[in-house]
C-alpha cells in the first residue's frame, strides 16, 4: 500500500508541475513570505527580490536582469588593504552612474576603462566583463536584507524578451520572385 500511495502522490506532484501558471514579470520579487508556494530552501523556485534596488534607485528597469552580485572569491575577507582600494575603484567607477537616468549603473564598456577598476579584478571578473554583450551595466550591489556591499558590484544585462515586447513592430515588405 505504501507504494501504491507513493506513486499516487508522485503523479499529482506531475500533473500540478505540468498546469500552466500564469507568467509573472521579472520585476517582480516576493514582497511577502506567504506569497511564495514553495519552500525557500527550494532553489528551482526562488524569486529573486528586487525591492533594495528599486529602493535606493539602482534598478534599471524591466529590460534589465539582474546577472548578479560580483566579488573576488580569491581573496580572504580579512584583507583589509584590498577591500578598501576595490571598495573605493568600485565607487569611483559608480560615481559614474549618479545621474538619475542612469539608475546609478555604468555599462560594462565604460567601467573597464578605468584602470583603478581594472586593477582590483580578478582574471575572472575581468575577463567575464570583456566578454559581456554591448548593453551590459554594472551598478552597486545589495545582499538580501537590503545593505549596500562595497566591495561588490552588481551586473545587469539587457533582456531580450523584454525589450522585444516593448520594440515597434516592423511593417513587412512582400518581394515577388521572378
């Protein structure tokens, strides 16, 4: 009977997984906990709030998503020397983006320019931002309770889905073939 009851439960677990749920945009986060259906510790279904860059204006807007929040995991926490020249080349790159229509972020381009920024980089940050798209921003980052992180910057790229919904549609010119 356990069997039986187990496989029960399996196929109901199936069949809710296999409904369609309605399409939530990618600005929303979960503002309340009851909001979520799933377990937090379930990382298949976690929303990613939002709320600490719409907060202190460091949200670009729904044709951004936010990559993540980069910082050098080769470097011990206790080097207080580093964290407090990358702190600093991080803010001097973000001063940047104070103008409000920047959204306190500076593309990618931009920021890689400077070789103070450059400077305190690992090979990885350096090498993943010279690869990134040409609409790639970077802006200051917030962990989850909402406080700034210095030595860290966040990375926003251009969603395409998005922003081909807010794109005007194009009129389409019939060719004859000869």
């Amino acid at each position: 009977m356990a069997k039986r009851e187990e496989v029960g439960k399996l196929l109901s677990n199936m069949k809710a997984s296999a409904e369609p749920r309605p399409a939530k945009r990618p600005d929303q986060g979960q503002s309340r906990p009851e909001q979520n259906e799933h377990s937090e510790s379930d990382p298949l279904h976690r929303e990613l709030d939002l709320r600490a860059y719409k907060e202190h204006q460091a949200w670009p807007g729904r044709t951004y998503l936010l990559v993540g929040n980069s910082f050098n995991a080769g470097r011990k926490k206790n080097d207080g020397a580093y964290n407090k020249r990358r702190a600093a080349a991080i803010n001097k790159v973000l001063e940047a983006g104070k103008h409000p229509a920047r959204h306190q972020c500076v593309s990618a381009q931009e920021a890689l320019k400077q070789q103070a920024f450059v400077k305190v980089l690992s090979r990885f940050e350096y090498d993943w931002l010279r690869r990134q798209a040409p609409g790639a921003l970077l802006g200051p980052a917030y962990d989850q309770a909402g406080k700034r992180l210095n030595s860290s910057f966040a990375v926003w790229r251009v969603n395409h889905s998005q922003s081909a919904l807010k794109a005007p549609a194009r009129s389409k010119q019939l060719i004859a073939a000869r």
